[in-house]
C-alpha cells in the first residue's frame, strides 16, 4: 500500500511518480451512483471518496454531457499501426464523445474542480447478475481551482470509471452503481510563479 501522504514536498500518494519535488500526485477512487435524465444526454455521479488503504476521504460530484448518440458508445477506434517509439506521425484522430465537470469535497473541507473531457465506452457482457452492459469512462480534466488546502493549485486529473447498466440508453432517473479512480497531479500555489 502507498504511504498516505499530502503535505507539500512529499510527492503526495505516489512519490514515485512525480516529475519534480514540487509536484504531488495524489490518487483516489470513489463508490457511488450515476442518475440519467431523459434523453440520457446528461447525466450525474454523486459518490463517496476512499484513499488508496480504502478510508472515507469525502464525496464526488461530476456532471457529464454526451456528444454522442448513445449507440455510438460501443463502436471503438481502429487499432493503431506502429511506430510507437519514434516522434513522427499520423496519429489518428479520435471523436471525444462527452465532457465532464466536477468536484471532489475531501473529508477536512478542501476541495478541487476541473472540468475537461470524456470518453465512453460500452459492451454487452455475455452473463450479469444485474446489468446488459457495461459502461466505462475515461476523463482528462484541467484544474480550475480549488479551496482549503488546494486553494490556488494547478494541475491535471485523470479518471477511469465504470458502470454496470441494464439497457443503453437507460431508464431515465433510474440510479446505477458507478466505481471511479481518479489521479491528480498538482503543484500548490506557493509553489507556482506570478506571470
């Protein structure tokens, strides 16, 4: 298990990660349930945050906007041609198919925003308990701000996300069970030049 740490210089949860004694990577991940509206164009995930050794650290909430029809998320990209170890091109270009704001309230009242985009991606499961599909995401946030302790940071936020669903679209109010983890990496204010 990772050292649970946030203090500035430490690095955060995964020191092994950082790029620069400023930074801190700080990792996360939630439990909690995604609610539709009715044309499943929009939809929200409330949900409690846990640290890496799986203690309560405050709550998630996210609003999502698709782009895309619903069917569209179970078609996927073209597998990529090499080279993957030289700087040189094409890269095809992928369609973003969501966007996503949100905030993450941690248990001592701090808390971060970012808002970016999204990707989906579902498959019919062949056997479920309860579900016909499973929805997964993918997120690329910029920090916008924060409070507390995270008053003025900077920095990026990842997500990957899953959901099991009955149908897709589904039933519109209809509340799921969705799982997150989130990765941030930040530089904190008094660390970050005045332009």
């Amino acid at each position: 298990m990772f050292e649970q740490t946030t203090a500035a210089g430490t690095g955060g949860d995964v020191p092994g990660a950082i790029s620069d004694a400023r930074e801190e990577v700080l990792v996360r991940f939630t439990r909690g349930q995604v609610v539709t509206e009715p044309s499943f164009k929009f939809f929200s995930v409330t949900a409690d945050i846990f640290k890496l050794d799986g203690s309560p650290d405050g709550v998630y909430e996210a609003e999502y906007q698709l782009t895309a029809p619903p069917a569209d998320l179970f078609l996927r990209p073209v597998q990529p041609i090499p080279p993957f170890d030289v700087p040189q091109g094409p890269v095809d270009h992928i369609t973003i198919n969501a966007y996503t704001k949100g905030r993450w309230k941690f248990a001592d009242g701090s808390s971060i925003l970012a808002i970016g985009t999204a990707n989906f991606h579902a498959v019919k499961v062949s056997s479920a308990a309860n579900a016909a599909v499973k929805l997964w995401v993918t997120g690329n946030q910029i920090i916008t701000g924060g409070t507390g302790q995270f008053d003025g940071v900077q920095g990026l936020k990842i997500l990957s996300g899953a959901c099991d669903l009955p149908s897709l679209p589904a039933q519109p109010g209809q509340l799921f069970p969705a799982q997150t983890v989130d990765a941030f990496r930040i530089i904190r204010a008094s660390d970050i030049a005045k332009m």
